[in-house]
C-alpha cells in the first residue's frame, strides 16, 4: 500500500445494527478507517469537540439529542 493518508469516517447513527454494518464494510476499505462511532447527537458534538473530526461524517438525521 502507498502512503496515501486513509478517509477517516465518523458514523453518528442509533441503530446499532446500522453501526456494525457500516463498520464492516469499512474496515475491509484499504483507504478507509473509522474515527468514531458516536450513538447520538451530543456524544457526536462531544468527540468533534475533542478533535476527532473525520473526513466523512455519516449521520443519521432523526435520532436522540
């Protein structure tokens, strides 16, 4: 592999179901990784706050907070 910096993905979504699919498509990315899976919208605000912020942000747009 060359020495490309990997997409950092941030997932935000309540379905955890939802979370690990997408975490395995992911993972089996060679340019991808995953910074963070958050389980609402605070915990989301409160890890970009800390400076993890992705490159992508999925983002559920209905879920708590």
């Amino acid at each position: 592999m060359n020495d490309m910096k990997k997409i950092q993905v941030g997932l935000a979504d309540d379905n955890q179901d939802f979370c690990n699919a997408v975490k395995e498509f992911i993972c089996k990315q060679d340019n991808m990784e995953i910074l963070f899976i958050a389980c609402d919208g605070l915990e989301t605000l409160e890890l970009i706050d800390k400076g993890k912020i992705p490159d992508v942000l999925v983002l559920d747009m209905v879920m708590p907070h």
